[in-house]
C-alpha cells in the first residue's frame, strides 16, 4: 500500500489577518486618554530660588573726598635708596662678580 501525501494548495487571502494585542491596546487607549495636569505659577515655589537685585554700590559723591584728598597731599612718597628721615641706607650687593685672575698671574 502506497501512502498518499497530503495535497498542498496555496492560497492567497487579500486582506492579512491581524492578531490583536491586548496588551498593546490598553496601552494605546490609556495613552490617547491621558491629560497632564494644568501647570499653575505657584507650582515653582520651594524648587527655585527668589530673584533679589543686589545692593547698589555707594557713590563717590557719599564719600568724604575732601579728607581723602588731604590726607594723599599729606603722605611722604617713598623714593627707593633713601630710608626714613632722609638718611641714606646701604643695600647689600648679592651678586658679586669675583675678579678674573690673569693667567699668567695664576701660574706664579
């Protein structure tokens, strides 16, 4: 006895079958449906920082410049080789440059 292969036919439908995902459809429904809450101005409070304008510096004009002027005439300027009280102060020479020797005064 022979034994019969099962016929094969194709067959060519127009329109694809589509599983639907349940899964997926809630996901999309609960998407399309949602609505974020309305943002109100109070909503930044304890998340930023208030904006305060610093203190203005004070004008020349508030100060006292007439005793500032006075007291800039008043002052000794300080010129470099003369100490206090118009005496003259030596400074140290550190660097000091020794003296070549002549060579035929070295081999003497």
């Amino acid at each position: 006895m022979r034994q019969q292969s099962p016929l094969l036919r194709r067959t060519f439908i127009a329109t694809p079958q589509v599983q639907a995902d349940i899964v997926q459809d809630l996901y999309l429904r609960e998407l399309k449906s949602y609505r974020s809450p309305p943002v109100k101005p109070s909503d930044s409070k304890g998340h930023v920082q208030e904006f305060t304008l610093p203190k203005a510096p004070p004008s020349p004009e508030e100060a006292d410049i007439a005793s500032e002027l006075k007291a800039y005439e008043s002052q000794v300027p300080e010129i470099e080789g003369q100490a206090e009280g118009g005496a003259s102060k030596v400074e140290e020479d550190w660097f000091v440059e020794e003296a070549e020797e002549d060579e035929t005064h070295a081999k003497h």
